[in-house]
C-alpha cells in the first residue's frame, strides 16, 4: 500500500459516517448547481422573455422544465418569478443543511482518527524496547504524536472532505455547462490537464520539505523539553544566554524550512488563479461570438448563467490543485508515525508463556549481555539467589550493576546464557506475571504530577487509603505525608518538586511495598540520600527483609554489611562472592572499595 493509501486507511473505522459524508456532500452539490440553473426562469420572469420550445432549449432547459413543470413557466410573469424566489429559498435551505451535515460528519471523523492514531501511537510505545527511548528524543515522540497527527488529520478528513465535496461540484458544474453550451464546455475540459502537468511537481517538492519542516518541529519540542526538565542545571551553569542561543539558531532554521514549504504550497494558488482567468478569458471571447449577431446560437441569458457558473467552477478547481500539495504534507507527517509504529514491539506477552511463580531460587547461567551489538557489558555471569536472602550487587561505576538486575524484569534479554526462575527460564512467562513478582526502587525516582496516593497506588486503583498509608508507614513515609498541606491528596508537581530527594525515594519504595512482591530490587536506593534519610530508608528495607529475597545494588557498602551474600563485579564480570566478613578479610577489590569509602 502506497504513503498515502496508508493515510487514507485511517478511514476504515468510519466507512459508515464518511459515506454519509459523502451522501450530504453531493446533495449539497447538486442544489449547489441547482441555485445557479433557476437564474434561467428567473431571468426570464424578471425580463418577461419567452421560452423557447423543447427543441430550441439547451439540455438544461430541458430537464428544468421536466422537473420544475408549470410552476415556473405559466401564470403572470409576477406569480412565476414569486414561484421562483420561493423554490430558490427552499433550494439553498435544504443545500444549507446538508452542507451542515456533511460538515459535522467530517468533524467527528476528523477528531476520530485522530484519536485513533495517537492511541495507536502510545499504545505501541508501552511494546517497544527501552533502547528506542535511549535513542529517541523525548520531544521528538511528543511532537509525533501531538503535532504530525494533528496535520494527518487535517488532510484525511477536512482537507479530504473539502477535496470530495469540490470534486463533487466541479462534475455537477460541468454538467450544467455541458447541458448549457457543449462548445463552451470543450474550452473548460481543454486547459485542465496543462494545470495538472504544472502542480505535479509542486507537489513533491511539498512532501519533502515538509519532512524537513516536521524533523525541526520535533527539534524545537525536544529542546523545549529537555531545558523545562533541566532548568535547575542551567539556572546552576548560568547557561540561559547558551539555551536561548541554542533556541533561536533551531527557530531560524525551522523558519526558513516552513518558508520554504509554505513557497511551494502556496505557489498552486496562483497558479490556478492564472489558470481560471484564461478560461474565462477564452469563454468571453467564443461565448460572445456565439451570443452575439445575426446568426446567434445562444441565448443572451443562457451565456449569462454559463458565465456565472464557469466563474463559480473556479474556486473547486483551485481547492481541488491544493489537496495534492496538502496531502503532500500529511504524508510527510504520517510517515513519521509510521516511522514509530514500525518499530517492532518487544514488550507483550506470546503464545506459549505462561504465569510466573517464585518458588525457592532464581539463577543466572554464563549470562552475557551487550547493547546493539557493542561491547558486552556484562559477561557470562553465574549468580543463584535464595529465596528471602538479601544479595548485594556492588562494584565500580560502569561494571554492569543495573543491567544485571534490569534483565530479570525482562526490560533487556541476555545476549547469552539465561536466567532461570526454580529451573524454570524467565523467557517462559509473562512479562506482566513476571514483573507483578517485583517491587523496583532505582536511584532515579520517577513521581508523577499527581496526588501523593494517585503516586503511591501508581497503575492500580482497587487499594484503599487505609492500604496506600500502611506502605507509606512501612517506608517511614506518612509522617512528612501527614504534614503536606492535603496529606495523600497534595499535588505533588512536576517530578515531584515539592518534596526532598529522601521523600520521593520514601513515596517510591511506598509504591513498591504497596504490592507486597515476593522480590525487590533495590538499584543504589539509598545513593542520593542524607544521613538522616538514609537512615529512615534502610530502617523500611530492614523491616521488610523477612520472606522476601532483595537484590540491591549499593554504593555506599556499609548498608550492606547485614547481606546474606555480596558479589562484586568488574568490567562485566562477577569477580568476587561472599560475605562482608569473607571479603572483607580476603582483601580483593570489594576491601579496597570499602576502604576508599571509609576513608572519603
């Protein structure tokens, strides 16, 4: 299916409302023209000219006749030319309404796909890999998934009904015109293909820099984003004047990218403009000769209402030459969130898993890992974990801590070798049963702008105050909680700025304790934090060990003394296991960690 064949696809789930659309479209079109053929017995009425025979009127004439009968051509010319006006008023009521019609018919297909298609968007973000979030910017999604929707919409459902209903009219004019003067009608059809030949290639320039204009759309959103996140780092570094630089140069260029497309679009406005001014030009000069003389072969009325319908032919046709290039630019940007939806999705659960239990143990097994193809950052670990012991993960920055412990999540799978869970590998179960097994603390606390509770009972809804305040209290929360201005019902801002580093780690490991896991993983929950809200942290992890298994990821070593088992890794590799004691005395790396620190 072609770029825009997958635009238009969108449509499918509206086949029922656009066919309405399009129903209320011709209608419309039709009493469109038909306003404009009662000029005939209008001016008729009005001039008191007499009509002529069947076999000397135009088609037009003829078909009027047969359908509007004596009612506008018997009686005094007063009583017609009343009947005229009045069936002209119930002709532009009735094309009225359904215009209407048509209109709100596209406005609910409109803001359908829409939705649709963000949905669509942020629903296959929740399948993909956490490195497509490493490697894309924020800013960029945010602006697939707000603004490039935004102009697909506009060209499949405005953009498009516009373009059917000006298609309808141009073929509803050109009947008339054809039933009026089929000679006159001939100069019209001639030019329309040298039209066609000079937008053509408008149009591809359109669809290009169009692409261009959206990638520095998502340019500006990103850097937007990334300095609202980051303001306290450029309020520190004094870098206002770099940022605002920075803005402007992306601002300019962006300019100049929608300058340039918004030249190319809107050069087939005059071109059309130039295009109707030689037909008329061309029908004056035929249609004078035809209505004039001796030897006159058309009627003087007849020529007028031609006139006024190949002007108003005028207008569809531009609408209809400025579809492509709009279509050029919804393309462009549909491409963009195709772009995302064509990622293959990594998360969801498969045919064949099943839901994971925690029995007695989980091992890693010569378990290697590495990040698109790069150097493995872990390699071929071998590490058992017993159920309700508390294992310490300790080592240099960079040895591969945290990739460790995000592959038993599943938020990574091993290059080589495999986890097992009581014998069992993790790549059997479920993502979801697999993760409801766990409770994640990371050093990097994520709080929404929500109210504390919304925080702490994140993704479920069932758990009562009484429940979310008993977590809160196991992680040495619901004191600083109580003392908020609405207690669990404060707002908490954006990132959770109103609250200290050691309270945000306290409401996350509230949310974690919240689902009562079996296993923790606790990745340097502690490394960000005071004395004092250290101590309150370790004292909620120290009452939650029993009949739990903890994997915890340490930075300061002296919160892990307690460890039923530490190891150590190294660029990757599980260098040293045991216990504080045991290394402690066997004077490797884990010693001279420690005393660095205790010495620091």
């Amino acid at each position: 299916m072609g770029r825009s064949g997958r635009v238009l696809g969108l449509l499918r789930p509206y086949r029922l409302l656009f066919g309405a659309n399009i129903v209320a479209t011709i209608v419309s079109s039709i009493l469109d023209g038909a306003t404009f053929v009662l000029v005939l017995p209008f001016l008729r009425a009005l001039f008191k000219l007499q009509a002529l025979p069947a076999t000397g009127s135009s088609t037009v004439e003829k078909v009027l006749g047969q359908i509007t009968g004596p009612l506008l051509t018997v009686g005094a010319p007063e009583v017609a030319l009343r009947n005229v006006v009045l069936v002209l008023v119930v002709a532009l009521v009735i094309k009225n309404a359904a215009a209407y019609a048509a209109a709100m018919c596209s406005v609910a297909i409109e803001e359908g796909v829409v939705r649709d298609l963000r949905v669509r968007l942020f629903r296959h973000l929740q399948t993909l890999p956490l490195g497509f979030f490493q490697r894309t910017k924020g800013g960029q999604l945010l602006a697939r998934i707000i603004s490039d929707t935004d102009q697909v919409k506009t060209a499949v459902t405005a953009a498009l009904a516009s373009f059917l209903r000006n298609v309808c009219l141009i073929v509803v004019y050109l009947a008339i015109l054809i039933g009026l003067s089929w000679r006159l009608a001939i100069i019209t059809l001639a030019l329309a293909p040298a039209l066609v030949l000079t937008i053509r290639p408008l149009v591809a320039r359109v669809r290009r820099r169009s692409r261009e204009q959206a990638d520095d759309r998502g340019e500006l959103t990103s850097l937007v984003s990334e300095m609202v996140a980051s303001v306290k780092l450029v309020r520190a570094y004094v870098a206002e004047a770099f940022e605002v630089d920075r803005f402007q140069r992306l601002a300019n260029r962006y300019r100049k990218r929608v300058l340039r497309a918004q030249a190319a679009s809107t050069l087939t406005s005059p071109v059309s403009e130039i295009f109707a001014g030689l037909v008329i030009v061309a029908i004056f000069l035929v249609g004078t000769r035809l209505a004039l003389g001796a030897s006159a072969s058309l009627r003087p009325e007849v020529f007028i209402v031609f006139i006024a319908v190949a002007l108003r032919l005028m207008s569809p046709i531009k609408a209809v030459t400025q579809y492509p290039t709009i279509m050029a630019g919804a393309v462009a940007a549909a491409d963009r969130c195709f772009e995302v939806l064509e990622v293959p999705a990594d998360e969801g659960d498969r045919a064949g898993e099943t839901t994971a239990r925690f029995g007695d143990r989980i091992e890693f097994r010569g378990v290697t890992f590495s990040y698109d193809g790069e150097a493995p950052v872990l390699r071929d670990v071998e590490l058992e974990v017993r159920r309700g012991h508390i294992v310490a993960i300790v080592g240099p920055s960079g040895a591969g801590k945290t990739t460790l412990v995000d592959l038993l999540p599943r938020f990574y799978e091993p290059t080589g070798g495999q986890i097992l869970m009581d014998g069992v590998p993790i790549t059997r179960f479920t993502r979801r049963s697999l993760r409801a097994l766990m409770g994640i603390v990371s050093q990097e606390t994520v709080l929404l702008n929500d109210t504390v509770h919304a925080n702490i009972a994140y993704g479920r809804g069932d758990f009562t105050l009484e429940q979310v305040r008993a977590a809160a209290r196991a992680a040495n929360a619901d004191e600083f909680i109580a003392q908020l201005p609405q207690g669990y019902d404060t707002l908490l801002g954006e990132r959770g700025t109103r609250l200290s580093g050691g309270q945000r780690q306290r409401i996350a490991i509230a949310r974690a304790l919240l689902r009562d896991p079996p296993l923790l993983i606790l990745d340097e929950a502690t490394s960000a934090l005071d004395t004092e809200s250290e101590r309150l942290v370790q004292e909620a992890i120290d009452r939650l060990m029993a009949h739990r298994t903890v994997l915890v990821i340490a930075h300061r070593l002296a919160t892990v003394r307690h460890a039923n088992l530490i190891v150590v890794l190294a660029d990757g590799r599980l260098v040293e296991r045991g216990t504080h004691d045991a290394l402690f005395a066997a004077g490797g790396l884990y010693r001279r960690l420690y005393d660095m620190q205790f010495r620091a």
